[in-house]
C-alpha cells in the first residue's frame, strides 16, 4: 500500500478524542531511505503484534507493507532494543477528516496529530493544531526517540 500522510504539532488532545489503542514500537532496521518497525498493539484486553516494512518514495509518501506476527517473536525482538517508543494512539473527527492523534507516554507534551490518505487539500485547521511538520524528518516515527 502507497502511504500518503501529513503530520502535525499539537498544542493539546482535543477532549472528545476517542482512546483507541496503546503501541509500544521498536525499530529492527534503518536506512536512509527504509524502515523495518515492530509494533505491540494493546486494545481493551487484546494484544498483537506487527512487523511493518516502509521505503520512502517522497516526503509525503512511502510504501508500506504490514504483517501480524506472533506476540512472542515481538518480545523477543523487544529484548534487544533499547529504543522503545510508547504511545497512546486517540481517533478524532473533524469536518469529514479522520485525525490519528498519538500522545507519546515518554513525553509529557509531545503530542503528534496524523491525516493518512485523505485529500485534505480544503483543510481547516483545529484549534489544537501548533503546525505542521511532514517534511521534517526529525517528527518521523523512527526518529522520535530522539526527542523523548
């Protein structure tokens, strides 16, 4: 699948942001130009894990290919990385556009709104939008840990 996203600063979690999920994420590979990640995904009471690999075509896009993997792979995958990024991942809707909001565990202001694959060209912006950050490298999910 052709990931084609825009990411966003927040200033705040807006209040009738819907909880979806916890991840906790890891990265396997790197390149300057590809990515192999690793995600636990917490929902209520269910647990899976997933292996994602993406390649860059653009700034805005990237192919994206995800599989589900046993929980137990995942864990031990987990043992030998020391970069661990926890989030808790929200769903908001505003104006038709559905917002996927992560609130980083390990931040207490880092906060990253995301539109994926949606024409937002007509976009206004919410009030808790601080700006946007899709060409800067340094709010990818593989770098974040920097930040944390």
């Amino acid at each position: 699948m052709i990931e084609n996203e825009r990411k966003f600063l927040c200033w705040f979690l807006p209040k009738s942001a819907e909880h979806l999920e916890d991840h906790l994420q890891f990265y396997i590979y790197r390149s300057k130009n590809s990515e192999v990640r690793v995600r636990i995904v917490s929902k209520e009471k269910n647990k899976h894990a997933e292996i994602t690999f993406k390649y860059d075509i653009s700034d805005k896009k990237r192919l994206e290919y995800t599989k589900i993997i046993p929980l137990l792979v995942a864990n031990l995958l987990k043992l030998k990385n020391n970069k661990i990024i926890k989030k808790r991942r929200y769903i908001y809707h505003n104006e038709g556009f559905r917002w996927e909001i992560d609130k980083f565990i390990n931040s207490k202001e880092l906060i990253i709104a995301e539109l994926e694959n949606q024409d937002s060209r007509n976009l206004s912006m919410p009030s808790f939008i601080k700006y946007e950050v899709t060409n800067n490298k340094r709010y990818r999910n593989r770098n974040i840990f920097k930040l944390l």
